[in-house]
C-alpha cells in the first residue's frame, strides 16, 4: 500500500544553520504535496507546498525540493532559528485525503 | 488571518458515552476533514465530506463516527460509543479544493476513561 515516510525520525541543528528534512513517499500517483509543522498541543501548520510538475519550490527561509524519479521530498530550512523547533511532518495526496508520513522532530541547539 | 477554530479544546469523557466535536472551518472552504493524531504518533486521516456528503472515509471511521454540517458554518464529528481506544487528539481542518492547502484546527484532545 501506499506510505509516506522520512528517513530521520529527529534532526538537531545549530542556530543559524540550515535544515534538511528529508521524505520518502511510495504512491506515485501522488501529485500534491504538502509540509506541515506541527508544535507541541498544537495542530499542523502549513508551510509549504508543491506539485508533481515541478521540482523546486521556495518560500519565505524555506524550500521543497521534489525528485519524482526517487520519489522524494525534502524541506530546507535556512538559518535555523529557535521558533523552528517542532515536529515536521510531510504529506502527500492524489485525491482528497492527506496522507501524512511519522514526522521528523527538529531541535534547535543554540 | 482566518483559521480553522475547534471545541472543546480538551474533553474527558467515560467509555460508553457519546461525544461531539465541534468545527468551524474557514468561511469560503468547501472541503471539510476530521484527521486524528494519538500521542506520538503521525495524523491519520478519518473522513473528508463535501457537497453535505461524506466523500472519503477511512477504515477508523466505522459506524460509531458520523459528521454533521448542521448549518451553514460548523461542521461536527460524533463518536456514539466512545472506547479507550479513541483517545487521540482530533484535528478538524478545511480547504477550497479537494486535497489541495488544506488548514487545520488546533484540535480538540479526548480523553476516554
């Protein structure tokens, strides 16, 4: 069946460097995809998204880069600050439903 | 900024009673979803209902779960027999269209006992 899962299941990173969070997905009749940040008690918030006809994607200090042949995703964070700490979830659709992968915690070391 | 706004924030409630979450999703979204997340663990989608229909559901959402539109701004997840196992935080969330930006609540976090 079909999944959506990251390679790393926590990421600690130095203030003011840049984050990679990485996704594997395995449905590829996935055409949307999503990332979501999710802190703690709190509901996923959306950062950034991307379709399946295009490969980059950049946003205000974030980036979705998606290789279809690999069927990955990943998330750049740029000079990682405190407020990013969070769990950082991908999801991907091809119909109406978000299927949403285990999450990567990012920590932030000052 | 609009937002999806979601009740109660925190519910107990004894196994065997019937619960109702309430929603108020986005004003102009057409797209409605109930998705939940037990503690440590990845959001798992319940049920999407458009055009007053429930158009997806998932093998969670059996017969104890139904939803409601019952005007024209909440939409509602009931769950008839609650059981241990329904402990989770459940997240309501909309979008325009289908699958697409999808917004979600801040949840509303039942505790059956």
């Amino acid at each position: 069946g079909e999944s959506v899962g990251l390679h790393l299941p926590t990421l600690s990173v130095q203030e003011g460097d840049n984050s990679i969070i990485n996704c594997a997905y395995s449905n590829s009749a996935s055409d949307y995809f999503i990332w979501y940040k999710q802190e703690s008690g709190k509901g996923p918030q959306f950062i950034i998204d991307i379709r399946s006809n295009m490969d980059k994607r950049q946003g205000q200090r974030v980036t979705v880069l998606l290789n279809k042949t690999v069927k990955h995703l990943s998330l750049q964070i740029a000079a990682t600050q405190p407020g990013d700490s969070a769990v950082y979830f991908c999801a991907e659709t091809g119909n109406e439903k978000l299927t949403f992968g285990t999450g990567t915690r990012l920590t932030i070391i000052p | 900024e609009p937002e999806v706004t979601q009740t109660p924030s925190h519910q107990v409630t004894q196994m065997g009673q019937e619960v109702i979450l309430r929603c108020v999703p986005i004003s102009n979204h057409l797209y409605f979803y109930w998705y939940r997340q037990i503690l440590g663990q990845k959001v798992e989608f319940l049920v999407s209902f458009y055009n007053n229909e429930i158009s997806e559901k998932s093998e969670i959402f059996d017969d104890q779960f139904s939803v409601e539109r019952p005007d024209g701004s909440n939409f509602t997840l009931k769950i008839r027999s609650t059981k241990l196992e329904d402990s989770a935080m459940y997240f309501c969330a909309s979008g325009t269209q289908g699958g697409n930006t999808i917004y979600f609540g801040e949840g509303s976090w039942l505790t059956v006992v």
